[in-house]
C-alpha cells in the first residue's frame, strides 16, 4: 500500500539565512530558495529527512547554548 505523505511530511521551511547556510555546511543541499509572496521573507526549501533534522536541531541547540552564554 502507498503511503500518502503531506507537504509537511516530506518538505521543511528555513526561514534563517544561517541555518540553511548551517544545514549545507554539513552536506544537505536545498531543492529551491525563493521568497514568500506576501512576506517577501527569503526561505529555502529542504527535503525532510534524519539527517537533515539532526542539523536543524544541532543548529538550535547552538543558537540556544549561544544565547544563554550571553546572559
């Protein structure tokens, strides 16, 4: 039986310029960048998967530490 996955099933939405840049450092390209037709904010597009998480949650655990150091 196929799967039927969602949009946010398969895809993710990073709207920090330094995160994607963090996320392709470690070797995940993004499919597309563009900008958000009501926003104008710039967002890159990635495919979800595990390593691709692991990445994001490695960069704000860093932005996190970063923070409360700065206290």
């Amino acid at each position: 039986m196929k799967e039927n996955k969602s949009v946010r099933d398969k895809y993710r939405f990073v709207y920090e310029i330094q995160k994607a840049k963090y996320i392709r450092s470690k070797g995940i390209e993004f499919i597309t960048k563009a900008k958000h037709s009501k926003t104008d904010s710039i967002f890159f597009l990635f495919e979800y998967s595990e390593e691709f998480q692991k990445y994001a949650d490695e960069w704000d655990l860093l932005k996190i530490q970063e923070r409360m150091g700065q206290r």
